[in-house]
C-alpha cells in the first residue's frame, strides 16, 4: 500500500482511512492500458473527480513501478490526490467545492 499526495493541502491520515473505506465498495470508472496515459484518459479522469471527487483507477502498466508512476502522473495532471495503491488499483480524490450530493462518493457515505 503506497499513498502520496499531490495537492498543496495533505489530508490526515484518519481522511485517508475514512476514503478508503468508502473506495473499497467502489467499482473502478478509468482504466489506463499498458500503453500509458493520453489525453482522453485525462480528460476522463478529470469528468470522473468532478462528479464523484474520490474514483478508483485500474492501471494496466506491467511492472509495479510502471503502475505506481502512471498513477502519479495522472495525480499530478488533475490535481488529485492519491489515496491509496493496491496492485492495479489506485484510488484517487480531489475535493470538488459543488459537487452534486447524489454523484459524490464522499458526500453519499461520509455524509
């Protein structure tokens, strides 16, 4: 399990215990193929932090490296955080002022 940051503002450690519980019961929205990250992904990525503020990522990248960079580099290019790395899963977030109540896994389960 690997977590980093990449937002100016860190979230405590009893934030990240709390999101991953709630990532837990998450289905996977993006998944980033051995080929790497384009634009689309990115963009995808972006849709998927504004409507829901905390998704989880499956990155196909073959060696562990690979994956953990690929999900940094997606981090950084959308000013997310993330939460937590477990095989080829990652779980991001980003705090999104007006999310929508009904979307936002935050919002739904942490209330």
């Amino acid at each position: 399990m690997n977590s980093t940051s990449s937002t100016k503002d860190p979230l405590n450690g009893q934030m990240k215990k709390a999101f991953r519980g709630v990532a837990h019961h998450l289905d996977p929205v993006v998944s980033v193929s051995d080929r790497g990250l384009s634009d689309g992904i990115v963009a995808e990525t972006e849709r998927a932090l504004n409507d829901h503020e905390l998704i989880k990522v499956k990155v196909d990248a073959l060696t562990k490296p690979d994956r953990l960079a690929v999900t940094q580099l997606l981090a950084e290019r959308t000013q997310a955080t993330v939460i937590q790395n477990i095989g080829k899963v990652a779980v991001l977030y980003r705090k999104n002022q007006r999310a929508n109540p009904k979307l936002s896994n935050v919002s739904r389960f942490l209330g």
